[in-house]
C-alpha cells in the first residue's frame, strides 16, 4: 500500500482506461471517461495514496465547457437568487427609462422647452442603446458579469442623478445618452450570466422572467412618477431612483460571482483550493480560474455576421421589438384618435397589453422550457413555439381591426400580446443556445438591431400621421409585423450554432458550447 505507481502518458480523447487510471480518476475500469475528461490536453499531477505520492497524468477541464456544467452543487435557491438579481436590475433599468415621459410635461415647463426638443431628449436614448449593445456586450464578454453588471447599473443611476440636475436640455440629452449606453451593456451581460448558470434545458425560464421583470419595471416606474413628481417634484423623483441602482450594485458586486464554481468556493467552500491542485499549478505555473477566459479570446465578427442564423434572429427581433413599442408610445394616441376614448381611458386600457407582456412572458420560459425536456428538441421548443405565437398575435390583431368596441378591441389585441410574450423568452434564450462562447456578441447584435426596429417605428408612424395617414393603417402594420417575425423564424435552424451555418468559417470559434447542445 505504500508503494508509487507511475501512469504513462494518456492518449489524446476518450479512450479505455486501466484500473488504476481509473480508481485514481474516479470511474471504472474499461469505460470511457466522463465529459469532464475530454480535453484534448493532460496535466500531469501530483496526489497522496495511501501517504505516498503517486503521479498520474489528468484531464485538464474542457475550455469549451459552459461554466454552468462545472458543478451541480449549487442549489435551486442560489440559482433562484442569481435570476432575482437580474431581474431587480432590469425592473430598475425600465424605472429609470420609463419614468421621463409621465415627468416630460412638468420638465418642459418648468425648464422652457419645446415639445421638439423633449422628443429629441427622450428619443436619443435609443441612439446610444441600439448603438451601444455591441461594444458593451463584447467588453462585458471580457470582463465577466461580476465587473460589468454592476458598473452598468451604476452609471445608469448616475446617468439618472445628473437629469434631477439639468438646468437646460444640454444636460438632459447628454444624461439620456449615457442612460442609453449603460443600458445597452447591462442585458448582454444578464445573458452571459443565464447562460454560465443555467443549463440548456433550464435558460427560457430565467429569461421569460427577465423580459417579464423589464415590462414590470417600465409599468411600475410609470405608475410611481405620477404620484411622485407631484409629491416631491421632478428632481427628487430621479434623484431617489439613481439611488436604488447604486444600493442595487453594490449588493450585487458583493455577492455574485461569475460561475457556479467561484460561487461555492467562496460561499459554501464546496469547491476550495486542495493541495493536490497547489501541487499542479506550482508545477505547471498554472494560476487558478477566476471565471473570465483564461485567455482573452477575440470576437469572431465575420463568422458571426455571415450566418444566416444571425440574420434570422435579428430580423425576428426587428419585427418584435418595433411592435411592442407600439404599447411604450403611440398606442394611447391610437386609442384617443382612431378609437374616440378620453385620455384617462386611453391610460388605463394602453396598461392592459402591458400586463398581458408580463404574465405571457413568465408563461413562455415555462413553456418552452417544458417543451425542450420533453422532446430534447430546440426545433420545437424554440421554433416553432416562437412561430405558432407570432402568428396568433397577428390573427388577433388583424380581428381587432374589425371590431367596433374601443374595449373588446384592446381586450383582443390584449390576448395578441399575451400570444407575442409567450414566444417571447425563445428569442433570448436561442442567443444562449446557438451562441457557442460569443453569446454575449451575439445577443447584443440581435438587441441592437431590435431597438433600430424599434426607433424605425416610433419615427415612422409620426411621419406616416403627419402626412394624413390612416391610424387603422397603422394597426394593420403592428400586425404586419408579427407575420414578418413569424416568417424570419420558420427560416432559422435551431439546432447546432450560428458558427456551424456561417458562410465565413472559423476553426478557432466554430465549436459550440458543449452545454449549449440539447
């Protein structure tokens, strides 16, 4: 029992294995080693048996592993806690967007602005937001979510604490800008930080409850301006919001950590440092993981601009995201002109699809999670779950043009934006799912173009009603353009990555995310 025992060299991949190799890595004889096993590279270690040192070569562990795969220790709860962070950071988010059009009237008088100029200050939001995703999301990739998430929700809070300061619409068009910026970086993190905790049968639930947390907030800060501005005024108001982001960052930072890993080595000690694993990166130089790339990777831009997969993720979400801004701006306006309703009326039935955003949203990440663990297909639980909803928005919407009730109407469209949030978590979660190591790039160019969408709709309907256009025509459109996003996603294959359809290749990206895989 006190002897060494010396292990040639193992081969590189799976392979049969002998007894010892096998009761010193843990499995039996004769099988193939576990996924955990499977790199292409072997560290040679040093452990104790029995008292003595016995030098083996072992796995080092797969850098194309998703860090959510690396334990299954973490418990229900703590996973619960990370996507309740998330979600108060998105609420906060849509608290702090939001909360200028109630307050915009009250700004302008008070600071002599013309209803020109405010639009340009609640409209350049979307410029530095569409334009940001990209950077933002790349540098979160980078830095981990642990760094990025919190310096995200800090600036935006600042962003929101320098408008309770404007004397003049110089100050709030820059504080709306870097609004939008920091906006931007915050949901491609939340993303990356889904896609490091959840497994792949386990992501739309998480960002069902993510898009349901943005609806609520937006809900929730429009709601609560109202009473405070005349309470307290305008700048206390955004003061007071500035310092929930603040409080939300630092709770965050101090308690996150980037993978289920780092979480219980540092919280639970599941996972701490033994001396087997001191002996290897003393002899190797290795130093331990921190939860970003070991190696900074670059972004593979071409592959991913030149699979068509990214084209039909992004034109989906063109199409969604310029219809459900109808909800955030002219859908009131509709309702007093088209519908013949008061402005109280209009406020109170504009909520009704907003509420309907929210319970479909957290019904859809059930939905299409349910569906991936019954038939292990993405085909079926992200497709065509996303198409049968797109569709039945639009039939509903396309009913409502003929209904003459101002209320049944708005109850109908209702039940078409239920129908939209339920195919709603597909498109984030198929970000994570075909995204492979660069879901974070990937997810920030399907954001950008969406609220290009988005911004292409708000100022087209405005010039479309200016020149004398029909506001039915305009409904008809809304519906339009769920048949679209229906359209671009019965174009897409699901399964696999976006790499592996790219016309450009890319060796070093090409391989997905083994945990990505269904």
């Amino acid at each position: 029992m006190g002897h060494q025992i010396a292990l040639e060299p193992t081969e590189v991949g799976p392979r049969n294995v002998t007894k010892a190799e096998g009761v010193a890595r843990g499995f039996d004889a004769g099988n193939e080693p576990p996924d955990h096993c499977d790199a292409p590279a072997r560290l040679e270690r040093l452990v104790c048996h029995h008292g003595q040192p016995v030098r083996y070569n072992a796995p080092v562990s797969n850098p194309h592993k998703s860090p959510a795969t690396e334990s299954s220790q973490v418990s229900p709860l703590t996973r619960g806690g990370v996507i309740t962070w998330l979600c108060a950071a998105a609420m906060i988010a849509y608290i702090c967007r939001n909360s200028l059009g109630v307050a915009e009237s009250t700004i302008r008088g008070e600071l002599r602005l013309s209803e020109e100029t405010m639009g340009y200050v609640m409209g350049l939001f979307f410029l530095t937001y569409a334009l940001g995703q990209i950077p933002t999301g790349a540098l979160g990739t980078r830095w981990g979510s642990r760094k990025s998430i919190p310096l995200c929700a800090a600036g935006l809070s600042l962003a929101t604490a320098a408008m309770s300061m404007a004397t003049g619409a110089g100050l709030l068009v820059a504080a709306r800008l870097a609004n939008g910026l920091f906006q931007a970086g915050l949901f491609p993190c939340c993303t990356n930080t889904i896609s490091a905790w959840f497994s792949s049968k386990l992501r739309a639930v998480p960002t069902g409850c993510l898009g349901a947390s943005m609806s609520l907030g937006g809900a929730i800060g429009v709601f609560m301006t109202g009473f405070l501005v005349v309470s307290i005024g305008w700048r206390a108001t955004f003061a007071s919001y500035s310092l929930l982001g603040i409080a939300w960052a630092i709770g965050f930072y101090w308690w996150f950590r980037d993978t289920p890993a780092e979480f219980l080595a540092e919280r639970i000690g599941a996972a701490k440092e033994t001396q087997e694993e001191a002996l290897q990166r003393e002899s190797t130089g290795a130093t331990a993981n921190t939860g970003a790339s070991a190696v900074a990777e670059a972004t593979p831009w071409l592959p991913i601009y030149s699979s068509p997969a990214t084209w039909w993720i992004c034109g989906q979400q063109f199409c969604r995201a310029a219809g459900q801004i109808f909800f955030g701006s002219w859908f009131a306006t509709y309702l007093q002109d088209a519908r013949d309703v008061s402005v109280a009326t209009s406020g109170v039935l504009n909520s009704l699809p907003l509420i309907a955003l929210v319970v479909g949203a957290l019904a859809g990440g059930a939905i299409s999670d349910g569906l991936l663990a019954m038939t292990g297909s993405r085909t079926i639980a992200r497709k065509w779950l996303a198409t049968v909803c797109m569709s039945l928005c639009a039939l509903l919407v396309f009913g409502a043009y003929f209904v003459q009730q101002p209320v049944v109407a708005v109850l109908i469209i209702s039940g078409g934006s239920f129908c939209a949030a339920v195919g709603g978590p597909c498109a984030y979660t198929i970000t994570i799912d075909m995204g492979g190591r660069h879901v974070g790039a990937l997810f920030g160019t399907m954001n950008m173009v969406g609220n290009l969408g988005a911004l292409a709709f708000i100022t087209g309907v405005g010039r479309f009603t200016k020149q004398g256009g029909n506001w039915d025509s305009v409904l008809l459109l809304f519906g339009g353009l769920y048949v679209a996003a229906g359209l671009f996603w019965l174009l897409l294959r699901p399964e696999g990555d976006i790499f592996e359809q790219s016309l450009i290749s890319s060796d070093n990206n090409a391989s997905p995310d083994p945990a990505a895989r269904p």
